[in-house]
C-alpha cells in the first residue's frame, strides 16, 4: 500500500527580521535635524554678536567723537575767558564790556553744546566762537586806547579840579562862617516863633468866651407860627438853644460867634450844610468837628444872653442828646437833654 502525501495549509508570518535597523535610522535623522538646528542658530548668534559688536564699536567711536568736541569747546572756552579776565581792572566802562562779552560767550557755548548732544554738525558755530572771541578781544583793545586818550584829558582836569577844589574850599570856609551865623538866627527865630505860637494859644485859650445856663428848649411849631413846648421826639420840629456868656475881659468886645454841635442818641452829630452846618478846628484836640449850627451875639467883655436854633425839617428820634459850644476853637460850655 503506498503512502499518499497530503498538502499541509500554509500561514503567513509578519516579518520581524532586524527591526532595530528602522530605530536607527529614525535617530539619525532627529539628530541630523538637531544639528542642523544648532549649526543654524549658531551662526544667527554669531551674525548678531557680530552686528552688536559692530553697533558698540560705533557708539564707541561717536561717544569719543563726543567727549572730544566738548573737550574742544572747553579748552577754547577757558582760554577766551582767561584772554578776557586779563583785561580786566583798567577802568569801571571796560569792566562792564568785558563782563557782557563774558555772558554772551558762555551763552553761545551752552548752543553749541546743544549741538554735540544732537549730533548736529558743530563746527561752523565753534568757528563763529572763536571768531567772536577776537571780535571782543579787538573791542577791548579798541576801548583801551580810547581810555588811554581820556587818562590823558582826567591828568589835564584834575589838575584843574584841583584848583578848583582849592578855590573851593576857601569859598567853603567862607560859606560856614555864615552858615553858623544864619543857623543860629534860624535857631533864634523858630524859638521865638515857638514862643509866639505859645503865647498866641494861651491868648486864644484866655479870650475864649466861657458860656453857662445852656437850656435846650424842643418845640411844635404850629401852623400859625406859635411854639409849644414838647418832649416827645415824634412832636418836636424845632430845638432853641439858649446860654449866658461868662465875663472875660482878655476878649475883644465885638461880634462873636458860638459854633453848637447836638449830637444824637446815636453819636453822629445832627448837620445839614444848607441850614448852616459845617466843618470847624478844635484847636485843643488839634483836630477838624462837625458842628450843627451858630449863634452870634454882640460881645461887651460882660454876661449876655445868645440863642441859637436847629430846624432840620425832619423827626427827631427817641433818648438823650448832647451840646458842645465852641468858640475861637474852644470847647467853651456843654449840656445835654432828652426827648421820649
């Protein structure tokens, strides 16, 4: 009996042969890309290390210009204003000169300052300070020359002045003999008007006319004219003020006048500048008074009865008022009254 083969299925396998060869390759190209990566950013850096060194090794070189131009602008500062200090001291005029050349200087190296700071071209305002260094230098020189020819004339006029001064002098002397003897007639004369005035306010003071018996008299002048005495402020249209003269035989008999303040509960004295009212000197207190009307009267050295009256056309008000009587300046008699 012969043996029959038969046919055995087949399957199929995955294929597992060298899979770590796949792995290697993946890490060689990561780090291809890496370094790729690196050598690029590396030479990046270098470019901008390179650009940056480059930006300092300029703002390096500009600084220096800098520090250099205002090194420049200081020497020549220096020596122009140790040229113009050296002028100095020869005359008050030139002194002056000097010091407004000194300000406008210092004035034109703050612009040029500005200048380098900006980094602006500086040089034609350096050259133009300098320029006008020597300007100011020739006006010195100039100004010193014109002082010279007025040394010159000063030597001529001093010695006229002193001439003069010696002329002078004499005529001073003069001049002070008299001035002594005027200012001890000045002296002499205001102590005689001192005493003139002196005895001139004791005069006043001694022919001012005392009065007494003052009487205020408010009154309700009807229609008809007649008066009727009232105390009620409303009812009064009219005060009559009345006193005696004392005797006084300093004054000069002749007509005299008596100024009369009332003055109200208020304090302000009653006034009305067309019934008679005015502006007088109280000559004790040095100073003006308001008064509200004037009383005359004939005066013979002896008593007499003088009255005065205030009519203001207007109400009185309520409480108690006050008289002051003045004459020649002087507080001569007061008195007071009410009205409800």
């Amino acid at each position: 009996m012969s043996t029959s083969s038969f046919n055995q299925p087949s399957y199929n396998t995955p294929n597992f042969d060298n899979p770590s060869g796949d792995n290697s390759k993946r890490l060689l190209t990561i780090a291809g890309i890496a370094i790729a990566v690196l050598l690029g950013l590396s030479i990046f850096l270098l470019i901008q290390n390179y650009r940056r060194g480059q930006e300092l090794e300029a703002n390096q070189t500009e600084l220096n210009l800098q520090k250099e131009a205002f090194a420049e602008l200081e020497q020549k500062y220096n020596d122009a204003v140790a040229q113009l200090e050296q002028q100095k001291g020869l005359n008050a005029q030139l002194d002056e000169k000097i010091n407004q050349q000194l300000q406008q200087l210092e004035q034109q190296k703050a612009q040029i300052e500005t200048l380098i700071r900006e980094k602006r071209d500086y040089r034609a305002a350096l050259n133009r300070f300098e320029n006008q260094k020597k300007q100011y230098l020739a006006e010195i020189e100039k100004l010193k020359a014109e002082i010279g020819i007025l040394t010159e004339k000063n030597a001529q006029l001093t010695q006229e002045v002193s001439t003069l001064s010696s002329s002078l002098s004499q005529t001073q002397a003069r001049l002070a003999e008299e001035s002594s003897a005027k200012a001890a007639l000045i002296s002499e004369k205001t102590q005689l008007e001192a005493e003139r005035k002196t005895l001139s306010r004791k005069v006043d003071i001694a022919s001012a006319i005392r009065v007494k018996d003052i009487t205020v008299l408010p009154v309700d002048v009807r229609s008809s004219g007649k008066e009727k005495t009232k105390t009620r402020a409303s009812k009064v249209d009219k005060l009559n003020i009345c006193f005696t003269t004392e005797p006084n035989e300093v004054a000069d008999p002749g007509e005299e006048v008596f100024y009369i303040a009332i003055i109200d509960p208020t304090g302000a004295t009653l006034a009305i500048e067309s019934l008679g009212s005015g502006i007088a000197k109280d000559k004790r207190q040095d100073q003006d008074f308001r008064y509200t009307t004037t009383a005359t009267c004939q005066y013979n050295n002896g008593e007499t009865n003088v009255c005065g009256t205030w009519q203001p056309g207007q109400n009185f008000i309520k409480g108690t008022y006050n008289v002051k009587i003045f004459n020649k300046g002087f507080l001569v008699g007061t008195a007071s009254f009410k009205l409800k």
